[in-house]
C-alpha cells in the first residue's frame, strides 16, 4: 500500500507493535483503526485503500503476536496495544475531537473499550458482539463456554461509558457474529447511535460499495469533515 508509514509502538508493558499510519487531507479526521482475529494489515488494504481515497488519515495497529509485533496476544495484552495506538496517535499531533475509533470483529471490543476510557469523535463497529461468551455460545451451545473462556471481552459492559456517537454496521446474513449479538451491543449503547442493517450482508460489510459510502456521510456528519476535491 504506497503512501504507508511503518512505525514501531512501544506498549507499557515492553512490547514492540508495528502501526501503519497515512495522514489526512485537511479537515478531515483520523482513522484509529483495529483488525480482526484473523489474517493481519496487509489483508486489509482493500479497505484501508477506500479510507485513504476518501481523504481520511489512517493508523491501524498490529496487535501483538500478529505481522511483525512481538509477544503473544491475550486480551489484556490487545488492550495495552489499543492504548499505545492511542498515545502515538496524540504524539502524531491529532485532537481527540478529530478521531475516529473503528474496530472491525474482534476488534470492535477493542474500540468500545478505548472509547469508554478516552475521548474521541466517535466509535464505528463492523460486525460487532455483545461479548466473546455470548458468542461462543452460540457456536458451542453444548460446552460450557462461560466457565472455560478466558478472554471474555465484555463490550456490553464498556458500551455504557462510551458517550460519543456510536455507529454499528451489521450483514443479516453474518455466520460468524450473529447480528442479534450486534443488536444486543446496540441496545446498551448511549444515544446517539445509530444501527446500519446490511441486508444480505455477510461478516464485515463496512466496506461495502452499497454501505461505506452510508458510513462515509456518517462520519463526516460527526467530524464535520470537509470533502476534498474531486473525491465524490
């Protein structure tokens, strides 16, 4: 992906994790960006492509024990890696009026646990989960998953300090987070929100040609974003 600056983020606990970072167009906002459970940034150039395009800065972290970060990840330790994705992003000399923390999956818990605890300008969520308990058992209702999980990642339980916009984007046809898991997430989240139902859509829809421009306006609602030139 051209344009793309590698740095290496020191975390409070001795690890060393790589961020991609793209600044903005003027006036338009950050991107604080966290992947999913599988694969790794550069599986997500395609969409990180589409920010880039529409004028948005992007810093996107490689949590630990993914492409090129040390240690192993744990939900403690993804935590940690959000809050020195946090910092850097305040060193690089953004106001936390001008970011946008975006989770994609597993990385929606992420997100939702950084908006609770500092400010931004919103929380945008693609296939979002109440929490990991609730979704694994909807996967193995036979096991007894609310004893055996370690990592439960509560967002129910950190939606409620979050009191920025909120915007969950969510496929009816998701197999992997159900979206009534979604919905319940939603229901517990402060106004405003605003819940974006993807009909026929699978897992992560965001970027969608039918759905991101919808995101797109979303945002820049919220940012009060300019539009550059000749980008529709």
């Amino acid at each position: 992906m051209s344009g793309v600056e590698e740095l290496r983020l020191a975390t409070d606990d001795g690890e060393t994790i790589v961020a991609w970072h793209v600044p903005p167009r003027e006036g338009r906002p950050l991107i604080l960006y966290f992947h999913g459970n599988g694969g790794s940034l550069a599986d997500r150039v395609p969409r990180f492509r589409i920010f880039v395009a529409s004028g948005y800065g992007l810093l996107a972290v490689s949590y630990r024990g993914y492409g090129g970060s040390s240690g192993s990840p744990t939900e403690t330790g993804l935590v940690r890696d959000g809050e020195a994705a946090y910092r850097e992003a305040h060193t690089l000399g953004y106001e936390s009026d001008r970011i946008v923390l975006m989770g994609e999956s597993l990385g929606t818990a992420i997100a939702t646990i950084l908006a609770g605890a500092h400010d931004s300008a919103a929380l945008v969520l693609d296939s979002p989960f109440s929490s990991a308990v609730d979704l694994a058992a909807t996967h193995y209702w036979m096991l007894p998953t609310r004893w055996l999980l370690r990592d439960r990642y509560r967002s129910d339980l950190a939606i409620g300090d979050v009191h920025v916009p909120v915007l969950v984007v969510h496929g009816d046809k998701d197999d992997i987070v159900p979206i009534i898991l979604a919905r319940r997430l939603f229901d517990l989240a402060n106004e405003p929100k605003t819940f974006l139902w993807v009909a026929g859509g699978g897992h992560l829809v965001l970027d969608s040609p039918d759905t991101f421009p919808r995101v797109r306006e979303w945002i820049d609602a919220r940012t009060n974003a300019k539009r550059p030139r000749g980008h529709e």
